[in-house]
C-alpha cells in the first residue's frame, strides 16, 4: 500500500463516517478487511509514521488550545485525531499547528480531538484477519520527548501570542 491509498482510506472512512472518529475506526477496519495482511501492515506503517511526525512541542501547544487542555494521553489521541482529518489537515497542521484555526471546518468538542480508536484499527484489522498480534512495524519509534522547543501551556500569553488564530477560535469558549 501506498501513500495515495493509505490517504484514500482515511479520506473515505472519515467522509462515510460524517467525521465521528470512532464511526471512522470501525469503517477503517472493516476497508482494511478487504486487503491482505501486509497491506494492513504497510497501513499501520503509514499511520505510526505520521503519528511520529506529529510528536512536536508546537502542535501539543495548538491541540492545548483547541481542547483545552492536552495531557499526554489526550495529545497522542489527538495526533491520532488530526491524521484521521486527511492530508491536507494533517500536513497543514504540522507546517504551521495555528492553520488548524482555518484547516478544521466545524468542530464538535463532544467527539472531535480524540481518534484514540484510529490508532488501533490497522492492528485490530491485522488481528481479526491473521488471529495474531501485529508484528513490529520495523520503524523508529517517537523520540523520548516531543521535537521543538517546550512551551509552558499555562502562559495564556504565550499561547495567544504563539498561536493567534487557535486562540482567536478556540480560547474564547
């Protein structure tokens, strides 16, 4: 599997599931189904790699800001999230976090902000079709801390300063 395709399915899971990130698991699973077990695993390839490559201090600092607030966990769902919105949101987000203001067309806090599903759906697809767990990917893991230069989330000043747009959109809720 390509990049074109991997693209694609995300593309098409997140328009079938109306943007509900969990809908759009279940849907990457069952399109996932329909490949074989290496395709699944070049999809898993695809998706940790970008979700490494979102392992930055500026885009922590804008998810802080569209969910108000980003632990650690909620950061890595997040990042699942983002890659869920397609390449166009996604690389966007990554050239410049404070685009996302523009990228993201509606935003639900009920259910938008946590893909933490998406992150499973390669290896849940790979262990309903083979009946074992994934192997490893065979790829760098994410470095032991995000890349970038820390940002303290607690200054609202920095934050408004650093992302004017997010915090424009996102801070006045």
């Amino acid at each position: 599997m390509d990049e074109t395709e991997f693209w694609e399915i995300v593309d098409s899971t997140r328009e079938a599931a109306e943007g509900d990130p969990e809908d759009q698991a279940e849907l990457v699973i069952d399109k996932l189904l329909e490949y074989d077990p290496d395709a699944v695993l070049d999809f898993a390839r695809h998706f940790e790699a970008r979700y490494n490559r979102a392992y930055r201090w500026d885009l922590w600092g804008a998810a802080w800001i569209v969910l108000d607030g980003a632990s650690d966990d909620a950061f890595d769902y997040f990042r699942c999230w983002l890659i869920g919105q397609g390449r166009e949101v996604f690389e966007g987000a990554v050239h410049d976090p404070d685009s996302l203001a523009e990228l993201l067309d509606e935003f639900d806090d009920e259910i938008d902000g946590d893909g933490e599903e998406l992150g499973y759906a390669a290896d849940e697809a790979y262990e309903r079709m083979t009946g074992v767990v994934a192997p490893d990917l065979g790829i760098a893991p994410a470095p032991p801390e995000p890349e970038g230069t820390p940002i303290d989330f607690e200054d609202d000043r920095t934050l408004a300063e650093r992302y004017p747009k997010l915090w424009e959109r996102f801070a006045a809720r």
